[in-house]
C-alpha cells in the first residue's frame, strides 16, 4: 500500500538538460571530439580533487588546499573559448584552471604534495600553481590581488598591440574588493582586453553571497565603471564557452572589457578544515542531483548518441588512473633541497640595468 510519508519516488529528480539550441550550435563549431575531450577534461578534475582531499586527509599535502569540485564546467568552458596567447590568472581554488589549461597532472600533484617535481619546486603548494609556458600566470591566495595582474596582463598585451586578452578568474566574495573597482576603472578608461571571470559559488568562506552584496546580480557590479556585465549558467559548458568567445571577441574588435557573473556550486567545504555547518547536506544534494555540469554534459552526449554509457564509464576509468599516477609520481618524489630556500626568492638584477 502506498505510504503517504514514503515519497522517495516524488523525490527522484531528473538534471536540468542543457540548453538544446546551444548545445547543437556548439557540436557544429566545434565538433564531436572536442566536446567528448572537454568532458575528459571536466571527469579528469572531479577525480584529481577526489584524490587530492584523500590525500590531505593521509596528510601528504598540507597546508591550504581549496577543492574545485561542481565548477568544473566553468574553468574547462572557459579555457575552450581561450586561444594560447591568452594570458589566464586565478584564485587560489585553481586547480581545476591549471588542467584545464593543459598542465601535466603529475606536475601539479606534486606541487601540491610540496615536492620539488611540482611546477613551483614544491614552495608554492595548492594556492599557487604556475606554468608560464601556458601563459598559467597563478593561482593567488590574496582574495581579488589576482584581478590587478589580470589588468597588467592586458595592458601588456594592448602595449603589444598582440591580439589576446587576459582571463582574470575571482570568486563572489572577492568582487567586493577595492583593487577589483580600481582595475575595472582603468580596464575601461584605457580599453583593455580583459575578461573578468566571477565564479559565484553562492559562499565566500562560511558566508552566502546574498548577505555581503548589494546585489546578486553580480553582472551589475561593473556597471559604474560603464562595464558590460551578463549572467551565465556556470554549470553548462557551452553556455560558459560561449559566453566567454564573445567577451574575447569585444575585447579584441573593440577594446572592451567585460565582466562575466556564473552562477555555480562548490561540493565541498570552503577549504579544507571547513566543515561547512552553514548549509544543509539537502542543499549541496539538490544543486549536484539538478545542476551537476558533468552530468549534465554526459546527458547530452548519450542522448545525441555521441557516446556509449560504455564510453563513459571508460573516460572515467581512464581519469582514475592518471590520477592514481600523478599520486604514485608525487608521493615517490622528493621534497625541495635545504638550498632551495633562498632560491627564486628574489630575481637576479639583470645585468643591462647596471
Ligand atoms: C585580501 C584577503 N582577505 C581575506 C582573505 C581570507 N579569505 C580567503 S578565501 C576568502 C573567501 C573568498 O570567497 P570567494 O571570493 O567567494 O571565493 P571562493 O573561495 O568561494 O572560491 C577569504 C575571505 C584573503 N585570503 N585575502
Ligand atoms: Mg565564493
């Protein structure tokens, strides 16, 4: 007999499909391999942060780490819609950027391990992840110091006359942040090609974004520097390649700035000691069972038949193991020199300047 209380099957909740249009006008342009690599690439970060928190929990990385677990969408869409001149700066929670953006995953575990093998020798640990080969310019722990060095970036590049921008990544809590004001102002004054990335994960630390902001319309936060602003579904990757193509495009042809806001959702804690009491496990539950962008692209892709569910399960078998790798490769390498202490602390005063 059916039990009024018993509602689990009203509780079954199909995930938002992906916008359908855009969907297809994204398969046309950019073609079935590059979409199935684009999930690889969002499958292949889920599981380096699954491991990552394992892995601070065995305690082999210490110190701040800042998963990137349900936004993964946002830095994999994103990085499509960036050509290699494109200068790419970010917060602390970076590691997703930095796979994205191409580095070696074993490169980036042992950073995170602090081993000498990582890409910053070991000395800069999760928050600060680098590869200037990839134009990667960090992974910064100062909340919005980054987005200054976004507008450098690009006021090199326009120097330059090169045709590129600057990516700047920052988080809701960080638009609040007087040098991000400070930049905007001189991004539109001097017309720099700067694509200012807000990943709104609806928490700065233990704090959601309604109770800091003026408004959570965070597209608008530009608006008095006359920047132009748009709301985008972080968690649907062709709604965030898009988004960020035509961003490229304004501040290329027409030297504009633009401020992008993305509505997405952090799984885990704030960093790692967070427990995270300031929201309800129902609530994180919904946003990964409606809104999750891997699943949502994954639907998609059986739906369009463009993969098997035995495709699937292998791109994720596969992400398993170069993640198992880059820990095996992080674990048996060796932890910075004594001497490296003073190494790379300061640069060596070039000689033409004396
Ligand atoms: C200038 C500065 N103030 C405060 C902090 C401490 N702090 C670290 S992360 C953080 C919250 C930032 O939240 P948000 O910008 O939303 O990014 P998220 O962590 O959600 O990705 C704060 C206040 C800091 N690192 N730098
Ligand atoms: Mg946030």
């Amino acid at each position: 007999m059916a039990d009024e209380n018993n509602n689990e099957a009203e509780e079954h909740v199909e995930p938002e499909e992906l916008d359908a249009e855009r969907a297809e006008a994204a398969r046309e342009e950019l073609g079935d391999e590059t979409i199935v690599e684009m999930l690889r690439q969002m499958v292949l970060i889920r599981r380096f942060e699954e491991h990552a928190g394992r892995s601070y929990q065995r305690r082999k990385i210490k110190g701040f780490c800042h998963l990137y677990s349900g936004q993964e969408g946002i830095a994999v869409g994103s990085l499509q819609a960036a050509e290699d001149d494109d200068y790419i700066v970010g917060h602390y929670r970076d590691h997703g950027h930095a796979l994205a953006a191409g580095m070696d995953p074993e490169v980036v575990m042992a950073e995170l391990f602090g081993k000498k093998t990582g890409c910053a020798g070991g000395k800069g640990g999760s928050m600060h992840l680098y590869d200037v080969e990839r134009n990667f310019m960090g992974g910064w722990g100062i909340v919005g110091g980054q987005v200054p060095l976004g507008g450098g970036l690009a006021f090199a590049l326009n120097y330059r006359g090169d045709e590129a921008v600057a990516i700047a990544y920052l988080g809701d809590g960080a638009i609040h942040q007087g040098v991000v004001h400070e930049t905007f102002n001189m991004a539109k004054v001097w017309g720099l090609p700067l694509v200012t990335i807000i990943e709104n994960n609806q928490y700065g630390m233990g704090t959601a974004v309604e109770r800091v902001s003026s408004t959570t319309k965070l597209e608008k936060k530009g608006a008095s520097h006359q920047i132009e602003g748009e709301a985008v579904d972080g968690q649907d990757v062709f709604e965030v390649y898009d988004a960020v193509k035509q961003a490229r495009q304004r501040a290329i042809e027409e030297g504009e700035p633009t401020l992008l806001h993305l509505r997405t959702y952090r799984y885990y804690g704030h960093s790692m000691t967070d427990p995270a009491t300031y929201r309800g496990k129902d609530e994180v539950q919904k946003q990964r069972d409606l809104r999750d962008p891997i699943v949502r692209l994954r639907n998609w892709l059986v739906e369009e038949d463009i993969l098997s569910q035995d495709e699937i399960d292998e791109i994720d078998d596969e992400a398993e193991q170069t993640v198992k790798e880059a820990i095996e490769f992080a674990d048996e390498s060796d932890f910075p020199d004594r001497s490296a202490l003073t190494s790379n602390v300061y640069v060596d005063w070039p000689a033409e300047i004396d």
